[in-house]
C-alpha cells in the first residue's frame, strides 16, 4: 500500500481519504455497527483502516433486513382475520418484536454466523 505523506509543521502526517461510498443502513446495520465498535474493537479497528467496514456492516444489514422480511412473510398466514382489529395490531406488534428479536439474537450477535457470511464473500 503506498501511501502519500504531507508535511505539517516539523511532522509528516499521513495523507488518508475517507471512502467515497455512501451505504443507506437500518436498524439491523446501526446495531451491528456499535455491537463491533464496542465488543470487537481489533477487528472495528482493522476493518476501519482498511476501508472494509462500511461495506461489510452494509452487506450484513441487508442479510439482516431480509431475514427479518421473510420471517415476517412466514407468519404472516397465522394472523387473525382483520374484523377484531385490535386483536390483529396486537399480533402484528409481536410478531414484528419476536422477528426482530430472532434477526438480532441468531443472526447480528453470533460470531459464527458472521464467519459464514465473510466465507461465502
């Protein structure tokens, strides 16, 4: 890697740039993202020098939102019929809070899952 030095005063720092890409993340990549700046600091840490990170958390998200979709769309059939509205809100709300809860427990926080993801990349 060749990188350019500028001199600043009496020192020479170096002359980095930040990656040009802009990656629209949800909930599932802001999460991912504090989750790896917090609790794997070496591996935020290398992936943020090398310019991987973004991309990486951004691939994850996406896996994340269409987990969260399907599991969604798979239980949608076991909702009751729309005439008892609040009893089908109610349903809804806890099958969007238990999707969530899965996506975040099976998928975003358990490293081996993660590893398959980078193997399959």
């Amino acid at each position: 890697m060749n990188v350019d030095y500028i001199k600043y005063g009496d020192i020479y720092l170096p002359a980095l740039e930040a990656p040009k890409e802009h990656y629209d993340l949800c909930r599932f990549g802001h999460a991912y993202l504090r989750h790896l700046k917090q609790n794997k600091r070496s591996l935020y840490s290398q992936m943020m020098i090398t310019g991987k990170l973004l991309k990486h958390v951004a691939h994850v998200d996406t896996l994340a939102r269409q987990m969260y979709d399907d599991i969604i769309r798979d239980r949608i059939g076991d909702a009751p019929p729309r005439e008892n509205q609040m009893e089908w809100v109610g349903f809804m709300n806890n099958l969007r809070n238990s999707a969530e809860e899965i996506v975040y427990r099976e998928f975003l926080f358990e490293d081996e899952k993660i590893r398959e993801v980078e193997r399959e990349r």
